[in-house]
C-alpha cells in the first residue's frame, strides 16, 4: 500500500511547492520548507525538475546577507511567465472576449465580437474558429498553451463542464467543455462568468486578498460571488452567487430572467436601468438621451452614463433609483456573512458619483460593526475582466492544481 501511494505523495508534493511559489514569489527554498513542513531534499529534488522541464528560475537577492554579515546571498524562485500560456474567453449578454495570457496575466493577444446569433453549435463554431486563429497568429507554440477557460452565465457545472442553464442564451444542459475540447485540441474548463471573475481577482490582482471576500458584479444581471475561507462557493446545484435573483420588491415586476416576481435584476441591473430610460424616453420624458441616441432601442449604459455626466435629471432618477435596491441588497450579504472586503464591479460605478451613493445607501442598512469594519472596494471597468478571470481559472486547473 506503501509503495502504491509514493507516486501520489510525489504528485502531491509538486502541487504544494508550485502554489507556493505561485503565490509567494519570489520566494526562497528554505521558506517553501518551512511553509509546507516538507524536507529539504524533497524541495530540492522538486525544484531541480521544475527547472528542469523550464517553469522556474532563479533570483540572486541583491545585497542580501544574513544577521552577522555573513553567508551566501539567498537565492529566491519565480516561475519563468512566458513559460506557459492560456485562453480565457467570457461570453455574456453583450459579446464574446477572448485573451491569450502567461501565467502572471499578461494579455498577448485580445479580441471582443458580437456573436451573430445565439445558437450554440454556430457560437461554438464561430469561438472555437478564432481561438484557433488566435494561437496561430500569436506564434505560440501548440503545446505552451495549458488549456481554455470559459465564463457564461447560467447554472455551470464546472467539474462535468457542463452547462447545466443560461436563461439569457437558452443553452440548456450543453457540455460546452467537452465541444469546445473535441475541436481545438486542448482541455477546457468552465464556471460562471461572475465566479471566474472573482476567480481572477484573487489570482491575478497583485493585491492581498482576504481569504473571505464578497464579490459584487452589476452588469446585465447582477451576481455576488462569495470566497469563504481560500474556496469559491458555488453551491449544490452550482448557482451560488445569483443575488440577482432574490426578493427585493414582494409585489414587484415580473422578471424577465427567471420568470419571479420583484428580483433585484428586474429593478437595478444594466438589462432594467436601460428599459426604464427606453419607456421613459418613449413616453415623452424631457431627457437628453434622445439626442444622445436617436434610435432609442439601440441605448446603450455609455449614453446613460454620459446624460448623468451632463446633469440629467430623469437619467439621474433611473440610475439613483436602482442604487437605492443595489444598496440595500449588499448591505444584505454584508450583514448576513460579515466578509472583512467587497469588490464593487460594474460599469454603471465609473462614475465617482454613483459609487458615492452606493456606499451610502449601503452604509444606511449596515449592522453593528460592519460599517466600520467592511471594505468596499471599486474596480475600474475593463471588457476583459471575465476573460481575464477565465484564465485564471485554467492557470488554477491546469498548472497550480
């Protein structure tokens, strides 16, 4: 039994030593050890193949010396970034994004399109063309790329890869891992776009993360993906992190999404701030958002963010009035799990205007100590984010492990 588990405690201790320098770097051999509870030998053996087959190299520490003056400079490991590479792509209500990046992040290729249509053996065709097309033109060879990673909306299993729903799409129950793996050749990952990103944040930020965090994205819907304690939760039926869906009007509108009465995306999200100012404006509403887009159905959150810029009074309504709901449901999770950090993602909060009252409505339904001891946090909108934050996810699956 002995010998049967050696290679597995060989594979495991791999796995632990390259997280370690993953997340560490630079970071010395003794400070794995240490870190890990694992021998020298079994440090060194690991990193020599590491160096090896040309993932990690060695950093000489300028100037290093220890407490008396004397000794060798330690010598710090990195992994070398362009040693390996991956595909993240998000699909999601506006468009497809795909990026080519190392495995710090760096992008080496981006592209964003607008699908034709929503068929999904035709998306499948046409993402899995210019995946294709992508790592060709880049010049990267075939075998440096360590697999896809995918974000979409809906109820993800992300361990079958399967696409269990996406309402906004109508793809039910589709093994997009497994279609998109039988045509490029490579092994493909998939999770909720709102969950990769966050996936992405804790991997990718160059920040220290809590290891408990809240997740807040408004978009054309809204979700909040919670990290509890270094894990991702994602629930039973893999639709954890859907606040999108919970009550926040009883006798409120029907939801357009999931068929409910009253959601908070029916009330304030992109998809339900974008209708309100399209009804008013066709209503007769004396709003600047007619000039700004002659064809109003075509109204986009950029026209709506630059009628606020310019004083609009009834843009100014719509957006506040969706805050207020915004608000008062992170406030919500914020009482209900008490997280030391949330991170505020959504385009309609590029405005310092908004965030500010945000914050405020939030503040007004905080209890105990969480106004003071919670940290809300605004991310720049970047298109990339969930692409970005997709190949997190198989730089998670297919390299640290």
């Amino acid at each position: 039994m002995k010998g049967n588990n050696l290679p597995r405690v060989k594979q495991q201790n791999r796995a632990l030593i390259m997280k370690a320098i993953y997340n560490y770097a630079p970071i010395s051999r003794s400070k794995i050890a240490e870190m890990l509870s694992l021998t020298p030998p079994t440090i060194t053996t690991n990193i020599a193949a590491l160096m090896e087959d040309g993932l990690v190299y060695e950093i000489p520490a300028e100037d290093a010396e220890d407490g008396r003056g004397l000794g060798r400079k330690p010598v710090s490991l990195d992994f070398i970034e362009d040693a390996r590479f991956v595909v993240g792509v998000e699909i999601n209500a506006y468009q497809t994004t795909i990026c080519l990046m190392n495995l710090r992040g760096k992008y080496k290729v981006t592209m964003a399109y607008i699908p034709d249509n929503k068929d999904y053996g035709d998306n499948i065709r046409v993402l899995s063309d210019k995946i294709g097309q992508m790592i060709q033109d880049s010049g990267i060879a075939h075998e440096k790329i360590l697999g896809v990673g995918v974000g979409l909306p809906g109820f993800v299993e992300r361990h079958e890869g399967i696409l269990r729903r996406a309402t906004s799409y109508g793809w039910n129950n589709k093994n997009v891992a497994n279609d998109l793996s039988s045509v490029l050749k490579l092994p493909v990952t998939i999770e909720n776009n709102a969950r990769a990103k966050a996936i992405g944040e804790e991997l990718l930020s160059g920040k220290i993360r809590p290891d408990t965090f809240a997740y807040y994205m408004i978009s054309y819907g809204v979700a909040c993906p919670l990290y509890i304690k270094n894990s991702m939760i994602t629930g039973e039926s893999a639709g954890a992190g859907e606040i999108g869906h919970t009550v926040i009007e009883i006798d409120g509108p029907k939801c357009k999404t999931c068929g409910n009465f009253g959601c908070l995306e029916e009330v304030a999200s992109e998809r339900a701030i974008l209708s309100r100012c399209k009804e008013g404006a066709k209503a007769g509403r004396d709003t600047m958002l007619t000039s700004l887009c002659p064809d109003i159905d075509k109204l986009s959150a950029r026209e709506v963010l630059e009628a606020q810029i310019c004083g609009d009074e009834f843009a100014n309504e719509v957006v506040r009035r969706a805050i207020v709901y915004l608000g008062a449901v992170l406030a919500n999770v914020i009482n209900l799990i008490s997280p030391p950090l949330v991170i505020v993602d959504g385009y309609i909060m590029k405005l310092e205007h908004n965030r500010q009252q945000l914050l405020a409505e939030t503040r007004k339904h905080l209890f105990g100590l969480n106004d003071k001891e919670v940290e809300i946090e605004f991310l720049e909108f970047d298109q990339m984010t969930g692409a970005k934050g997709a190949g997190a996810l198989a730089i998670k699956k297919y390299f640290i492990k």
